[in-house]
C-alpha cells in the first residue's frame, strides 16, 4: 500500500506528527485506538471523516517505520 497518499507530515499540524491527509488525526491516535481495543468499524463511527483505507495506511505507515528502525551502536 502506498500510505503517502493518506499520510503527511506538515510541521503546523500536530507538531509535525504524521497525520492523515485533511484530519488533525494522527497515526498514533489510531494505532492507540486500535491498540485499545477498538475495532476499524467502531472508529469510523467514531470518526466518520476515516474510513478502512485510511486506518490501514496507519498500519502499513508503521510497519514501514519499524522496519527501518535501527539501534545505534
């Protein structure tokens, strides 16, 4: 999935947190939800202006992040 066209990083939004493109709705915010135990329908409920692309551009974002995570030596 190309997550870049659901996510952005502008520095006046969220300080500069990736947020999903025309939401003040960050990554973290939905990785939290779903963390919490809210399924992807219970948070388009929520929050009407995401739908299931959306949430899963959040997952593949931070799976792309992990993936090149590195511990400095």
């Amino acid at each position: 999935m190309n997550y870049s066209n659901y996510i952005s990083i502008n520095s006046n939004i969220r300080f500069g947190k990736p947020t999903i493109n025309g939401t003040r709705i960050t990554v973290y915010d939905v990785l939290g939800w779903l963390a919490s135990g809210m399924s992807i329908e219970q948070i388009i409920s929520d929050f009407p202006e995401l739908n299931e692309e959306k949430i899963k551009a959040c997952l593949a974002f931070a799976a792309d992040r992990e993936h090149k995570f590195k511990i400095a030596s």
